[in-house]
C-alpha cells in the first residue's frame, strides 16, 4: 500500500461565534490567510453530530510563517453549547492546541502587551524547550512551543498549528493510532510525575504520564514545506477520573474538535487503518466522491482514536492560489508527492485578511 501523510493541515476548532472567532484569531494569532470560508451542511458527519445533519460555518486560515492551518468552525443550526464543566489536563480528547513560535519570550511579550489571558509565563518542558499557556477568550488552552522550522520568518511572532496535548485513557493503547497510524515514531520524552511548566494550566496539579511524540522522516508532500513538523503530546492523568471532554454535546461545539492531516492515496489509506482496527467513521469519498469545500476540491475521512479524538484525513485534489488570473493548483495533474516551490506557496499570501 501506497499513502502517505504529509503533515497537519489544521486545527479544528468549534467557537459559539465565528465572525468575532475570526477576527479575534486573526489579530491575536496571526493566522490571517484565508484559505476556505463556507456555509454549508455537515451532511456525511451523521456518526459524530447526533445522526442528523448540521448547518455549519467554517473557515479555514493559515499563517505565512509555516506550520498547520485553523479551522475555525460554527454550528448555524442550532446554538453551540458549551462545555458544562471546565476542561483540564487529562481530560478525554484534545485539551492544548500546541501553536509554533521562534522565540517564545517575544511571542509572550508580544500576548502580554496585548492583554491576553496568559496562564504560565514562559517555562521548560522536560527537554528543555521553551514554550508558555494562554486562555482564549472561548474557554480553549493554548501552547505556545519554541521551534526553528519556519516558511516567512518575517510574519509575526509565531507560526500556525503545531500539534495538540491529548488525554487519554491509556498510552499504549493510544499509541496504536499515533505511532502505528500517524506515524510519530519518535519518543521525545516519556515521563512521569508531576510538572512544574505545567503551573498555571487547569488540572496541571496533578500527577501524569507525558509522552511527547515526533516523526522520524517527516513527510515531503506538496504543502510540506508550510506545514513543516509536529508533535503530539500523550497524557494520562493519576488520582482522579478523566472527563471525555464532548460529553454529551456534538462534534463541532465549542472546544478542538479534531486534527486534520494531509495526505495522498486515500483508497490505500482506507485499507491500512481498517487493518489496524481503527476503521473510517466517515468517509466522504465512499458517499459522495470528489468533496467541494469553498472553491477547494478533494475528499476526506475520520478515524476515532481509542479515547475517544476525532482525527481527519484530506486528500486535496484542487486548490485555487490566485482566483482573478485562474490559477490553481490540480493534483490529479501534478505528482503529489513532490513539494510544491516556496514562491507558489508564497502566493497564498494573496489570500491575507488583516480584520
């Protein structure tokens, strides 16, 4: 079999308002390039919206100094509803959106100044890496972790989406998906105990197992040199009961509702996860074919991890770069394994919103 995965294209996040989401994630993260914005029915997401169809907002956004996209996503159809209770570390699903930044003390400062609500000040993780936690105004804990990849060192002071800190229930359970499925091969740190950097962070009192994740060969499909590397952080929390962080609301209410990752060669993908155990729940290809999103074409899945995380796979066939000269980039033309060149990808740029 023949797939391969090229990296995060976005971090999905539900938010009771997107217009203001929008405009707040903009200004604040920098993600200002908008690659999608569609209103339109969830219609092939039966399984994880309640077996009924949704109207839904979303937007899609990306930042020019690299790393993974937003998602920015509302339900139109009904009123989102929020979680009943607070989300802490160790909590079921994905609890930290990890962000990309070059220098975190400048990113901090820079948030500080803004007035954000900051929970830590800059601190270590166990390698050493510098990195801090901020609150958005939706309830959503953020990580800003140093890292040197960057595409446009010029744009702001941190990149896209880097990854997510994850609860579960059972580490080596879940490895089955992010070592055996995604392909984070790579143990950065395995630790256990309980962590000063994490001071600050709801639940982050409490004792953990930590697993931070990498890949050993990143992938070198055709948007890999914006989206770069990341990380999945695994933790499992010792002395009281997770809460799965979606119960009893719908995929796409508020909170991270997903991780989206790129890949080619959705058919022999479809047959590998199915081989491990970790099946489609949804599966657009199958139901419809080629999936319009926007102006963008191609088509996309979901697994669910074993505590209970939605992970997203898009094949894109189609994606419009400069819609008034009619040029846009067809993978059923192109090799898709091969990275598209630095300045096609700089002219995503085109596409910047400063709100």
């Amino acid at each position: 079999m023949k797939f391969q995965i090229n990296g995060i294209q976005q971090l999905g996040v539900g938010v009771p308002d997107i217009n203001e989401a929008w405009k707040w994630y903009n200004n604040n993260f920098g993600v200002d390039v908008k690659v999608v914005d569609e209103t339109a029915v969830a219609q092939f997401m039966l399984p994880h919206t309640g077996g009924k169809p949704r109207e839904r907002r979303a937007i899609i956004a990306i930042s020019m100094q690299g790393g993974g996209g937003l998602e920015i996503w509302q339900h139109t159809g009904k009123t989102p509803e929020m979680p009943k209770f607070q989300i802490q570390l160790g909590d079921l699903g994905i609890s930290v959106g990890k962000m990309k930044t070059l220098d975190a003390q400048k990113a901090y400062d820079t948030f500080k100044a803004k007035g954000l609500n900051l929970l830590t000040e800059v601190v270590s993780n166990p390698m050493g890496t510098k990195h801090f936690y901020l609150m958005d105004p939706y309830q959503n804990i953020w990580e800003f972790v140093e890292d040197s990849f960057v595409f446009d060192a010029s744009k702001g002071v941190n990149g896209g989406a880097f990854g997510a800190v994850i609860g579960v229930v059972d580490v080596e359970k879940s490895l089955e998906v992010y070592r055996d499925i995604l392909g984070y091969d790579v143990v950065v740190y395995d630790k256990e105990g309980v962590f000063e950097d994490f001071n600050g962070v709801p639940g982050g009192g409490d004792k953990f197992r930590r697993v931070l994740l990498a890949m050993s060969n990143p992938a070198q499909g055709a948007f890999s040199p914006l989206f770069g590397p990341s990380q999945i952080e695994l933790v499992q929390v010792s002395g009281r009961e997770p809460k799965t962080i979606f119960e009893g609301r719908l995929w796409g209410d508020p909170g991270f509702i997903q991780v989206c990752y790129d890949i080619v060669n959705m058919d022999d993908f479809r047959e590998f996860v199915a081989s491990k155990g970790y099946p489609f729940t949804v599966d657009s290809a199958r139901a419809a074919g080629d999936f319009d999103m926007g102006e963008t074409t191609g088509n996309f899945s979901y697994i669910q991890a074993p505590e209970s995380t939605l992970l997203e796979f898009v094949e894109t066939l189609r994606v419009p770069l400069v819609k008034k000269l009619g040029l846009a980039l067809d993978f059923k033309k192109r090799d898709p394994y091969k990275p598209l060149s630095r300045w096609m990808l700089k002219l995503l740029a085109l596409k910047r919103e400063k709100l």
